[in-house]
C-alpha cells in the first residue's frame, strides 16, 4: 500500500499502477491505431504544417505557405508542435498526426491526477477511461485541428488548480499560487492553439478557486488575480509580438480585417463568434464557408441537416442534443449530471476545502460555463467544439459513481446508481437511433443490458466484497460499450476537411467530414507545379480550398489569394503585381474558367481576389490543364 496525498490521507491499493499503465496503453492504441493510413485530415491545416517544416518563419507564423504570404485563422501553437515533429521525423501524415494522438493520451494520463487528487484513484480512472472512449476525443486526438492541443492544456490548468487546491500553505507566495500560474501559463497557451475557446473553462477554475482554497478571501482572490496575470502573459506576448513585427516582413495575418493578431482573437475568434456580430475573416478552415469567390469553383455543401459549420441548429437550450450532435460527446451525460448533484448532495455538509465538492465545483463549472456558450454562440458552430466538454463529463461520471459507491450500503446511493444505469441505457438506445442500421442488435442489447444492470446495482450492490466488485465490472462495462463501439468505429474510418465528425457514417452525407477540402486528382497540373523552380511561389489562385491539396501533391509554395475563403484583402493588387514583376509567381489558377463576360472580376471587384483576377484575365492567356485555367504570368498577352 502506498500512501497519496489527496485532500486526506488515503490508501492507494496495489492495482491501481497496473490499472493505470493499462489505460493509458489502451488509450494509446485506439489513439494510434492505423495512424499511417489516416490521410492529411484537415488539408488546410496540414498546408500550414508542411509550410513550416520548409521556413522557420511560416512555422512562427502559422503561414498557408512557406513563400509567407498569408497566415491560417488559428494561432500557432497546434502549428509549432505538428511543424516540428515534421522536420524532426520527416513531413508525413503520420508525423502530424502523431503527437497529436500523443496528446489524447497524455490529457487521459492528467485527467486522472486531477480526479484521483479529489476523489481517488477509482474515480480517476473511470474519469479516463469514460475520456479516452468519448468519440469527439477519439476524432479530435486522431485529426489535425488545434482542438487536441487546446484540451491537453486546459486540461493541464484543471490538474495545475487541483494541486494548488492541496497545497498545505494558505499564503500568497506558496506553492499553492505556483500551481495557480502554471494554471494560468497552460490556458494562456491553449489561447494560443484555438483563441478565445480555451477561456471557456475559466469560470469552472475560478469558481473552486475562490470556493476551496486554503486561506482567507483576500488569499484566494490574490492568488486567483496571480492566475489571470499568468494568463495574459502567457497569451499576450504573442499579440506583442505580431503587433511589433514589421507587417511588411511577416505573412497577412488570415480572417482578420486589419492584419492584426488581437482583431483575429476578439472579432473572429471571439466575441463576434458568439455574438454574431462577425465583422472580420471572412471564413475559415473550420467554420462553414461563405459562397466562395467566383473564381473559385464552389464546392458542394454537406447533405442533410448535419451541423458542419453555420448550417448547425438554431442556438438554445437544447442545441446539444439535436440531430447527431450528441453522439459526439453525451454518451455518459446522463451519469455526468445525476453524479453533480448526487455529489453536491452528499457532500453538503463538508468543509470548505473538502476535495470531493472541490472536483464537483470545478468540474460542474467547467461542464456548465462550456455548455452554455456552446448552446448560444451565434456563428459557426461545428459539433467536433463539443471535444472540450468532455474532460467535465468524464471527470463528473467518475466522481460521481464513486461517491455513490462509498455509500452503497444506503438504498438511496443504490437507487441512484441504479437510475444511472437505467436512464444511461435508454439515453444509448437513443444515440444508437441516429444511425439505425449501424449495429442495430446493440441498441437494444445495451437498453436491456441498463435495466439488468440498474437491478443488480439496487439488490446486491451492497452484498459482500467480491459480489459487489463484479456487478460493477459489469455495469461499467455497459455503460462505456456504447461510446467505445462509436470510438471504435471512427478511428476505423478516414476522416478529411474542416468539418470532421464521429462514429459510423450518417446515411446524409457520409462519416468523413467533408468541408469542400478533397480536390479532384490533377496528376498533369502536378507535373507542372513541380517543375517551376526560383520562385517564391510556384502558383497563385483565390481561395485555399486548391492551394492546401495542390501544396501536399506537389510539396510546392502556392499563394492563396484571400486566404481561406478569398475574401481576405490579402494581397491587394498593387502588391500582387509587384509580385509578378518580381518573377515571386509562375502561374495564376482559375478552377473554372466560366464565361468572360461574367468573370469573377468584373462581379466581385471589391475584394482583391476580384481585382487581382480581372487583372490576370485582361493581361494574359489561359491554357487549361486538368480542367484548370493556367495563366502563365510569365508570359504577359501583347498587346
């Protein structure tokens, strides 16, 4: 037996190192498994992470392409970390892909200490497990998004508040408040994978904070205000920097309006997504575009009433379980939820600083704040965003059940558990309904298997220790078939564009997230590609939706005039011409070449890409290769 250190003495059995070793392996082969063979998954990002496996700057940057003309509408964070596993294993799929599923099982391994610091090694490692299955996380820790990154930290914030919880020195300066600023420094960074998101989880960690931490008021709100400095820091001094350095020698900073980092955070990123007031960045890699630049040939919108960016449900209360978004993230919601109030209930009369109500507050905070901006944030909503719910639910489920299961001996914590399992088992056979035909004898297995499962927890879980043990095993064991076959089933499938989701393919429009990203083959436009050399960049075309696939077959520099949708004012004509006369660009690419009389720039001639085409069509002469129109801007039409 070894002794812990959680919020009172407790004894850690022999099998819980065993037990956690098997997650985590576990973890790492659903995570890993066939890794080679998942594809570039979001080519967009995959562009930028091949970019900076070629310029030093692009990586800094998050630029589209290494000649550094435009950046992608993400901070770099989730950009530095797949760039420099390219440049250190060779550019692949599977070296970008690779730390991301690393991450997956790293955000397990910390979801775990920060549970087990409050409730336990038991309840830390169904927290894991319930994580580690959730198909939103099995998606996510498989796909390029900065999503993965972003959970890891906020993660990290949540154990780093954990520890500082237990930190036996109630003073300011204490290792308590070094906890709260490496909490700070990793939300700071998850600002720095996916904005404004990672401040989410904020009021679930400020909340247990100013409810639970040792020492008085006045210590917990100076500590909590050493936090947010930590934060600002953290986040801030990239702003700085792109602020300081000269626009001129860095990329155009993608979705902003004015080339500025902070507008890009706030606008865009932030409070414009929310509050539908989106002035700046015109669209982006994962949110649905906007009709793209006539120039650009317009891709095919999603079938059915999937929730692929602005498509999704009207905002509200109920978003979060419409259609199929709920098999993304809420298979053990219905636990998540009885185990907050169960736990706030039985944990009523505790002291201030008891672990088991401070894991509840930070947790049902986080769960909380979470889900209520995701339910009413205005413009372009993408079911994979549910991925930062879970690290709450699966932490709620696990302190929960163990809660409940220390009072087994009462038939009211027997009831409840026995409801879990109930109203989990009819909420599975629900999700199960969204794709009927996929493993339909399951659905109705698992409803009955919940019932059987609910009476054996109310009649025998409180008869002797090896009888009880095994009824857990397998009410668990039910309880977490449902979102492994989903998880199961997702890392079993390819998976591409910026709009991924989950589980088996939907019967409106197919398992592999589409988005308008997967390019028709163009093996002679290729060639081409690959033969300019001594330029800055190989081919120009409006929109990212050519440039990113055309950039992985060729391993070329391409310009995306506009950045994701087009609509950027990057470059404008002016310098886009004094790119041509300084040979920076070989060809200009039209995907369809259209009637002349119509041409995207005389329609659209507010946006640069409007202008810039006009320019390019009324000066030189296309040839078509693969369907494409190719302007050779080195050889102007005479006059």
């Amino acid at each position: 037996m070894v002794v812990s250190v959680t919020g009172g003495e407790r004894l850690r059995p022999r099998w819980v190192l065993p037990s956690l070793v098997t997650l985590l392996a576990a973890t790492a082969v659903l995570y890993l498994w066939g890794l080679r063979a998942a594809g570039w998954a979001n080519p967009y990002y995959a562009a930028a992470v091949q970019a900076g496996t070629h310029s030093w700057k692009a990586l800094l940057f998050a630029s589209l392409d290494s000649g550094n003309a435009i950046t992608v509408d993400k901070p770099p964070a989730a950009m530095w970390v797949m760039g420099l596993s390219g440049r250190l294993f060779g550019f692949s799929a599977w070296s970008m892909l690779l730390p991301q599923a690393l991450m997956g099982v790293a955000t397990v391994a910390l979801l775990y200490g920060a549970v087990r610091r409050c409730s336990g090694p038991a309840a830390g490692l169904l927290a894991g497990a319930a994580l580690a299955v959730t198909p939103v996380a099995a998606l996510m820790f498989r796909y390029n998004n900065p999503d993965a990154l972003m959970t890891l930290l906020v993660v990290a914030a949540g154990y780093c508040v954990v520890r500082a919880l237990h930190s036996p020195n109630p003073r300011w300066l204490s290792a308590g408040t070094g906890w709260l600023v490496l909490a700070g420094v990793a939300v700071g960074f998850a600002f720095l994978a996916k904005m404004m998101q990672a401040f989410l989880v904020l009021p679930g960690l400020a909340l247990v904070v100013l409810v639970a931490a040792p020492g008085g008021i006045a210590s917990r709100l100076g500590k909590l205000v050493t936090a947010g400095a930590a934060v600002a820091v953290s986040a801030g001094w990239y702003v700085v920097l792109v602020e300081l350095w000269p626009a001129g020698s860095r990329p155009y900073i993608g979705g902003s309006t004015d080339n500025s980092l902070w507008n890009l955070a706030v606008d865009y990123n932030g409070l414009g997504r929310v509050l539908g007031n989106q002035g700046g960045g015109h669209g982006g890699a994962n949110h649905a575009a906007p009709p793209p630049h006539p120039a650009v040939a317009a891709p095919p919108p999603p079938p059915g009433p999937h929730f692929g960016g602005m498509a999704g449900r009207q905002n509200g209360v109920l978003r979060l379980f419409q259609d199929s978004l709920a098999t993304e993230y809420a298979w053990l919601l219905p636990v998540a939820v009885i185990g907050l109030l169960a736990g706030l209930w039985l944990t009523r009369r505790g002291a201030r600083i008891d672990p088991d109500r401070a894991g509840l507050l930070l947790w049902g905070g986080w769960l909380v704040s979470t889900a209520a901006v995701l339910s009413y944030m205005s413009r372009s909503f993408h079911t994979y965003y549910t991925v930062e719910l879970t690290p709450a639910i699966a932490a709620l489920a696990g302190i929960g059940i163990v809660l409940l299961w220390r009072r087994r001996d009462h038939w009211q914590a027997r009831a409840t558990l026995a409801a879990m399992s109930a109203i989990t088992g009819v909420w599975v056979c629900v999700l199960f309904g969204y794709t009927p035909t996929w493993l339909p004898w399951l659905r109705w297995k698992l409803l009955i298997a919940g019932f059987v499962a609910a009476a054996l927890l109310f009649a025998c879980a409180h008869r002797p220790r090896r009888t009880a043990a095994a009824i857990a095993a397998v009410a668990l064991a039910i309880g977490l078939t449902g979102p492994a076959a989903y998880a199961a089933e997702t890392v079993a499938l390819p998976h591409s564009g910026g709009s991924p989701y989950s589980g088996p393919t939907r019967s409106h429009g197919g398992g592999f997230g589409g988005g308008g990203e997967n390019a028709t083959a163009t093996p002679q436009l290729d060639a081409l590609l690959t033969e300019v050399g001594g330029t800055r960049w190989a081919a120009a075309t409006v929109g990212s939706q050519q440039v990113s696939a055309l950039e992985l077959r060729t391993g070329t520099s391409l310009l995306a005039v506009g950045g994701f949708s087009g609509r950027d004012d990057a470059p404008t004509l002016a310098q886009f011409q004094q790119y041509v006369a300084d040979g920076d660009i070989h060809y200009f690419l039209l995907a369809d070449r259209g009637n002349r009389n119509n041409r995207p720039g005389r329609s659209n001639s507010a946006t640069s890409g409007g202008e810039i085409t006009a320019w390019v069509q009324d000066n030189y002469t296309a040839a078509t290769v693969d369907k494409v129109a190719v302007y050779d801007l080195t050889a102007p039409r005479k006059a």
